[in-house]
C-alpha cells in the first residue's frame, strides 16, 4: 500500500487542563520530545490548588498544600521544555479537509493537532436551593481554604458526607466556633480515617437524614432552613458561613458532540484512556472512572500520552 503525506500540523498532541493530569502527561511529552502545548485554563483553576493539604500522594510523608505540589508539577514540567499557555479552549473540530487533524481554537489563536489529552477537570457542583446564588460570596463558599479565616469563632455549617466535606470541615475547625455537617444520609461517604477524626473533633456536630432546604439572612447569610428526610419537617440553624460540598460536575462542554460521554457528562475511556474518538485521549477528573485522586489523576495522564505517543507515531509511520 502507498503511503500518503501527513497534511500540515504545528502539534503532535495538545494537552487541556492544567491539573494533575495535565502536567503530568505534559512531563511525559515533553521528556519523550514529542512537539506537545499544554492549554491550562484561564476561567478555571484546578481544584487541587485550592485543597490545602494533601498527605496520600506517595513520596510526602509530611502532606503538602495543593498548590505547592501543582508548582512542583509544572517546575518538573518547564525543566522539560514544556510549552504552556494560559486560555481557554473555545471549541475543537475534526478537521473537515484532513480528518487525521484536529482543529482546537482558542480566543485569539488556533492549532492543528495530531491528537489531544483532554484533562479538564471537574468543578464543584451547586446544591440549587433559593438563597444559593443570592448570598454567594456572602456567606455561601465551596472553598474553606480559601474562605475559612473568614469564620474565626463563627458558627458554619457544611453540606455534604463525602471525603471533600469531612476533609473542610475538619480544616473549618481551625477557624469556627461550631462545624454543623448537613448529611442526607445516616452514614459518611467520606473515607474511615476522615470519619474518625470528625468523630473525635469537638467543634463538628451532625444533623443526619437532612437537606439544606433554603439559605436564608439579610445582607449576609443568617441561617439555613433544614428538612428531615423521613419526617418532612422543617427547622431552622442559625449560621453565618454555608459551605456546601456536594460532589462535582466534569468540564467536558467542549467535547460533548464528538465524544462518547456517561450519564454524568464524565469522558468514557478504555483502560488505555483512549475515548469513542480516535486521537483523543482523556485524564483525571473528567473520566469516568471509580475513584478521583491526585494520583490516579497522575497515573492516568502518563497513560493517556503514552497511549497518545503510541498513537502519533503510527500515524507518522503509515505516512511520509
Ligand atoms: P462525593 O464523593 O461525590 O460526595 C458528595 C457528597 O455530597 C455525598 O455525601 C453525597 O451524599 C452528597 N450529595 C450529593 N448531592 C447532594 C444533594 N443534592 N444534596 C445533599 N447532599 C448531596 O464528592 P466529593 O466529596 O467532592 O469527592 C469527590 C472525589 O474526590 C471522591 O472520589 C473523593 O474520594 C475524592 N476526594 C478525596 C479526598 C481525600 O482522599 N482526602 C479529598 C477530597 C476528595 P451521599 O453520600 O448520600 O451520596
């Protein structure tokens, strides 16, 4: 069989999202010399620069801030002659002339790409309830280490039962007076050693088989209405701060039409992190898959570029 040209292309993989995922498959590429642009976010931040202690990624004994170890990521990932530039990705097309390319455009910018890592991420999701939006920014926060000294010697309450909930309001304890966790269910999602220590911790009250209802105040928030489950009824906490951790919604807009996507918008993957479209490749938060780790985010994305690596050179090896 003859071999065709390879049409033109400025990038052998375009890497989205600049978290752990990200860099890390960006490490890889850069490190194996593949021609690679990494594209963090401008609107967004990884949600792990806002996490103020990590203590289960291996090789840390002591446990690091979030955005300490997302610098050390991108020093290894510069050291390596990564290209990285900070905009959004406003959309990506098969190239209609040349279908082995991918077009991804960015505000004032556009490149053609043999392949993609789309690495994007996830954001925390909104509870929906009246008041949510109202007070946002004056009392509502889904970020305690950002908005925590905030709330020194104040009541707050947390909503949620899972690891990021357990986790803030065991951070909220530095700064609150009380830490009253809303949960909907009777028991924790949250990992055991996370329990236990919330269990142990003074300052963290429960109300169990509970939904936040409403955020109710004036100028700031005052208080949030609460029903129970079983019962129905309805009572009311008084409390200034709401921080409201109820799991994540993916970034993945900008692949809706051309890939394959569960129920819950997350990118579907084979174990090789290969999506439904040939020449994309996706990591981290934004997959479907069981458990969202910094790394399993990291082991993910060195997946994801080889598999893309693998992809690139058969491409340029049936062509000329
Ligand atoms: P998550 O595990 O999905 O937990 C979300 C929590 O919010 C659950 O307890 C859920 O209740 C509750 N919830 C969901 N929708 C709700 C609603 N409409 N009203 C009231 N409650 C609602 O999310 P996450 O805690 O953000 O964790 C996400 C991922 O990050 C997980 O894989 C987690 O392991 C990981 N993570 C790990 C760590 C760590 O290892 N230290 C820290 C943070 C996050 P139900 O329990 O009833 O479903």
């Amino acid at each position: 069989m003859s071999k065709t040209k390879l049409p033109e292309y400025d990038h052998d993989t375009i890497i989205i999202g600049g978290g752990p995922a990200g860099y890390t498959a960006g490490i890889y590429a850069a490190r194996s010399g593949l021609k690679t642009l990494l594209v963090e976010g401008a609107a967004t931040v990884s949600q792990i620069t806002i996490t103020d202690l990590i203590e289960n990624y291996p090789g840390i004994p002591d446990g690091i801030d979030g955005f300490e170890l997302m610098q050390l990521f991108k020093k290894q990932a510069l050291k390596f002659g990564l290209e990285i530039i900070t905009k959004d990705v406003l959309a990506i097309k098969n190239n209609a002339a040349a279908p082995v390319i991918w077009d991804v455009t960015l505000e004032d910018d556009s490149f053609r790409t043999l392949s993609i890592i789309a690495a994007t991420g996830a954001r925390w999701r909104n509870l929906e309830v009246p008041g949510e939006q109202e007070f946002a920014g004056r009392g509502i926060s889904y970020c305690a280490t950002c908005d925590g000294p905030f709330y020194r010697n104040k009541d707050v309450v947390v909503v949620g039962g899972g690891d990021t909930a357990i986790q803030e309001a065991l951070f909220l304890t530095k700064f609150a007076n009380k830490i009253i966790v809303i949960h909907r269910r009777n028991r924790l999602r949250a990992a055991q050693i996370l329990q236990k220590r919330a269990f142990a911790e003074k300052k963290i009250e429960f109300v169990w088989n509970a939904t936040l209802t409403e955020v109710i105040g004036r100028d700031f928030v005052t208080g949030v209405k609460v029903a129970d489950v079983q019962s129905g009824g309805i009572k009311e906490i008084d409390a200034e701060g709401v921080f409201i951790f109820v799991g994540r919604l993916p970034h993945t807009g900008i692949f809706r039409d051309i890939l394959r996507l569960d129920a819950g918008g997350y990118i579907i993957t084979d174990d090789n992190m290969r999506t439904s479209a040939a020449g994309i490749f996706a990591a981290g938060d934004c997959r479907a898959k069981q458990f969202r780790q910094v790394v399993t985010a990291a082991g993910d994305g060195a997946n994801a570029i080889y598999s893309a690596e693998l992809y690139v050179e058969e491409l340029k090896g049936e062509t000329y």
